[in-house]
C-alpha cells in the first residue's frame, strides 16, 4: 500500500455536519487514522443529506471517507469519560460545539490538554470563540450572507445570491485542515506542545474578499452585483453562443486581454489606448461586452473555443455536471474515482487534491455504517471489555 503523508496520525473527528467533518476528510485521504464519533440515536445529521440510495444518504459516503465510524453520547457523563480516553490517544481533537456547551462538558481544551499535552485540538464554530457572537448558533448559509458573499453575488438590481453548496463550509474545511497542520509541524518538528485552533467559520471567506475590503478602505466604496463581471478585469463574463452553449472569458492578464481583441478580429482596439491600457479599458466594459457577445453569438461553441484556443487567449465552456464528469482532460487527469462500496455498490466521487508525488492521498473506502468500528476502537484501542461494551450500548453511552 503507498505511504500517506499523515500516516501514523490520529484524529478524533466529533464534528456534526460539513464544515468541521469535512476538514477531517482531508485528513484522512493523506493517511491520517480518523475516527468519526456520531450520536448513537442516528448518528450525523448529514448522513440524511440530499439524495440517497437504497436509505444512505451518498453526500455522507463521500464526505464520511477513509473515517472509522463509532458510536458515542457526548451528552451524558460516561461517554465523555470514553471520549477523554480518546483523547489520551490520539494528536488531534475536532470539534464544532459552541463554547457553552464544551464548558458545560468539561472538554475545554485547558481540561483536556491536562490528560495529553500534545493535543491538538481544532474548534470550528460560525462565529468563533470569543465576541458577542460566539454563543450563537450558525450555519454556512448565514457566513455566506453575512461576508458580504451573498451581496456582491447576482445579477445587477437583482436579489443577493445564495451558492446552492456548500461554499462556506467548504472554504473553513480547507483552513482548518492546514491550520491542524501548522499545529502538528510545530508540535512534531519544532519540539513545541499542542494547541488550540480558533477557527470562525466567517474568516477563511471573508479573507478570500480582498479586494471588497481594500476598495472600501481606500474610497468607501461599496460594490454592488455584477452579474458575471469582475470589476479588476475586462474581458470578464460568460457569452452565449450561436447554439446555445455559454463560454467563459476571462482577460485578467492584460497580454490575454489584448489577444482576446486580436482574436474577435479588433487589433485596432488592441493597439488603441484607451482599450490596451487596463484602467481605461474597465472603463468600456460595456462597449467591450457588447463586441464580444456579438462575436461569439454568431458562433457555435466549437468554433468560438476552436478560435479563442488557437490565438492563447483564457477561455472555457460553462459546464453542467454532466459536462464536466464527460471531459476529455477531466478523465485524463482522474478527477473522479469509481469506489466499490458494500452498502449502495459503485460510486463516483471525487478523488483527493493536491496530488504529492512520494505520499499521495487516496479513497480508500466510502462512509461507514453508524458505529462500524466500536467493537475495533472501544475494545481494541480503549480495552474494554465486551460486557463493557454491552452494557454501554445498553445504557445508550453507544
């Protein structure tokens, strides 16, 4: 079996939902051992999610990958005695319950790095741990809203836009899985101890923002929907085409720009100033879409990407699923794996990114049923004794 980068690596993964379990994902398809704690009375809600096969909700089985899946109360006293045994065992703790509620447990980091110093332990909540929001509930919906997401998204005098995914969650799942890794290389490579992660489901969104935040700095400016522009960059939209298919253009390189010009048969605006120079060109968006929709809306898609691709300029088909999954480089590079499963049979789901040359991720099996492993963690790992176990099931611990 190829070596993972995070083998050897333990994580507890008692998150609910998308944001929190799915950092542990990434984990877990670059080695990691992760093991999923789900409530006993139906486990994760996400394992509900969306459409499902045979009673199994597929979002769960991709997002539930490579994980051990056991079966833990949190929410009476032994079974967070079972957790502290965990935690004795193991590098890494995700969390996303409200700090009230970690309080009220016992399970504060300051508790628990007392049983295991090197503890590394990620707390992701939507509003993070400390000001006047931290004790509010919250979901990826409202970071989307509330980051300034939602406003800048949409067509001009058209309502604020909502992504139909996960966006939010999805962005926070990738900071906190490489902020675990800061906390591991400082604690395995620098002789430091663990630490505590503070992670705002509403940060990593907002910092991908940039240039809302500096505009409104400099000039307090406020942006409003633009539709498919981006005010940094002309060319930029998505143009219909003579059959009906759309392409995206994108001229942010001010060389690519031009050549986009010279492709649609306009090296005279190339060489114009006031269409080569990037600032004034912002300033004729409107001339400029209009000569590209009309260049491309007497084309079929073929013949526009044919083009386009000919002359290096930065463009692509808007895709639906089907598209995308049916592309020749997609196939080429195995963005999508098929994966056998017991429960539903064969999957596609998407395989792990980025791509390490000596350790590279992988999927190795698809979610597991609620409590698959307890026998494997609770008697092997903890030692428990089978009439242990029992009686902890029958009890409702597990």
């Amino acid at each position: 079996m190829t070596e993972r980068a995070l083998s050897g690596v333990r994580v507890l993964d008692a998150g609910s939902l998308v944001a929190a379990p799915l950092a542990c994902t990434f984990l877990a398809e670059f080695g990691a051992e992760v093991i999923k704690l789900e409530p006993p009375d139906g486990g994760d809600p996400l394992r509900r999610w969306g459409m499902e096969r045979a009673g199994v909700g597929l979002m769960w089985k991709s997002v539930g990958r490579n994980k051990k899946c056991i079966t833990l109360n949190l929410r009476v006293p032994e079974g967070r005695e079972l957790l502290k045994g965990l935690v004795a065992k193991s590098d890494v703790l995700v969390v996303n319950f409200r700090p009230p509620t970690l309080k009220r447990w016992g399970l504060t980091y300051e508790e628990l790095a007392e049983l295991n110093p090197g503890l590394v332990m990620l707390h992701m909540t939507a509003f993070g741990d400390g000001g006047p929001y931290a004790d509010r509930p919250g979901f990826g919906t409202l970071i989307e809203a509330m980051s300034g997401f939602a406003h800048i998204t949409g067509e001009p005098g058209g309502p604020p836009t909502l992504p139909p995914f996960m966006l939010a969650d999805g962005v926070a799942a990738l900071a906190g899985a490489y902020s675990v890794m800061f906390a591991l290389y400082h604690r395995d490579a620098r002789g430091g101890s663990g630490q505590l992660i503070d992670l705002a489901i509403l940060e990593p969104l907002v910092r991908l923002l940039e240039h809302m935040v500096v505009e409104y700095d400099h000039s307090g400016s406020v942006p409003t929907r633009p539709g498919n522009r981006w005010g940094v960059t002309v060319p930029r939209n998505a143009y219909r085409t003579k059959d009906g298919h759309w392409i995206a253009m994108s001229g942010s390189a001010p060389t690519i720009a031009l050549r986009a010009l010279r492709a649609i048969g306009r090296s005279d605006l190339a060489e114009d100033p006031d269409y080569s120079d990037p600032q004034k060109r912002l300033e004729r968006a409107d001339q400029i879409d209009a000569l590209f929709a009309e260049w491309i809306a007497a084309r079929t898609g073929d013949e526009v990407l044919d083009i386009l691709e000919r002359e290096g300029v930065a463009a692509a088909p808007v895709y639906d699923v089907a598209g995308l999954m049916s592309d020749l480089h997609v196939k080429a590079r195995g963005i999508f794996q098929r994966i056998q499963d017991p429960e539903i049979g064969a999957l596609t789901v998407q395989a792990p990114a980025p791509r390490l040359s000596g350790t590279p991720g992988g999927v190795v099996h698809l979610g597991r049923p609620l409590g698959a492993d307890n026998e494997e963690i609770f008697g092997n790992l903890l030692q428990l004794r089978e009439h242990t176990v029992e009686d902890l099931r029958a009890q409702g611990v597990l």
